[in-house]
C-alpha cells in the first residue's frame, strides 16, 4: 500500500512521545501512529504494540535513543523491528529507508526563507514519500509547498485546536501529525 492511500485513509496521526500516550492511541481511530520516544531496548517492543493493534508504525530515528546518525541505525530497524517506515531530517537515512522498503518521511523544519528554499533542493534531488512539514500552523507556508510538489504532505508541530488542524487541511495537507492527545480524535 503507498503511503498517500493510507494518509487519506487515516489523516490524522496520532505522534507519540510515552508509552502512557501509546496506550491511549489504541483508544482512537488513528491508524497511523509516529514514534517520538523510545531506544534500542525497547523500539522493537512498541513497534510490536503498535502492529499488533493492526495499525502502522513509523519510527522517528533521529529521536531514538541509542541510534546514531548513520545509515546502519535505519538498517537496525528494518532488521530488528516491524516498523513501516522512518521520520528523519536527514536525507541520506530516508534514502537507505527507501532502498530498504520502508517508508521515508522527511522531517522539515521551516523557519524562514533559506529553510524553504533548502527544502526545495533536498525535494529536487530526493523525493521522500511523504513530507512533514513543522510547524504545522502556518497555512500560507503549507500551501507555497503544496504548490511547489505533490509529494504528500504532513502538517505537524504547534497545532492547538481543530481551527489550526482544518486550516493545514485547506492549505493542501495530506495529513496532520499531533501529539496533543484530544486532536486525535478530530
């Protein structure tokens, strides 16, 4: 399945950061869950909640404690867990994930011009399955990148209420990716 049918599917994600707010994901109807928490020890057993549930996991390496910043971190967990994909700021990871089979999803941070200009090479040179663009609430941005690719895009960080999660949806995201547990349920 791509990542697109699944995002329309299920638009929004629940991000996660503790197994507390793991546990309380299963309650909703997300089937997409990002894992924001977790290491070495433990990323294969909170993969393995998550499918079990029947939903898809995708791991945010950059975030895992234990994992550098090498390709063999994305390898370690095509290996060693049941993830679906990756979230990552660095392409030469989503690039491996790609190669791997799994999902590749570009973590970008726009904060100002050279930022958004920066992320239009990196799309020109590399086409991820998915973009999460941050912060989520600035709808104007989200639509200059909408008009830009069709890459899918994922509207995160700094999404307070369901205002800020239907404006990202009318300026041209695919998704929305929320830690704040209440806007699951939107």
């Amino acid at each position: 399945m791509q990542l697109l049918d699944l995002l329309e599917k299920s638009p929004v994600i629940a991000a996660v950061k503790e197994k507390e707010g793991l546990n309380r994901c299963f309650q909703t109807d997300c089937r997409v869950v990002f894992i924001l928490f977790g290491s070495i020890c433990d990323i294969a057993e909170i993969v393995g909640c998550i499918k079990g549930q029947g939903r898809t996991a995708i791991v945010h390496v950059d975030l895992i404690a234990g994992l550098g910043t090498k390709e063999v971190a994305v390898q370690f967990i095509r290996e060693n867990t049941k993830a679906d994909g990756i979230i990552s700021t660095k392409p030469a990871l989503l690039k491996h994930a790609r190669e791997l089979g799994l999902f590749a999803i570009q973590r970008s941070f726009l904060v100002d011009s050279l930022a958004l200009a920066g992320l239009k090479k990196q799309l020109d040179a590399f086409k991820p399955d998915a973009i999460e663009i941050m912060p989520g609430a600035m709808p104007k941005i989200l639509k200059m990148v909408r008009e830009y690719t069709n890459i899918p895009l994922i509207a995160s960080g700094l999404l307070s209420d369901k205002k800020d999660v239907l404006a990202a949806f009318d300026a041209g995201a695919d998704a929305v990716s929320m830690t704040k547990e209440e806007l699951w349920y939107i």
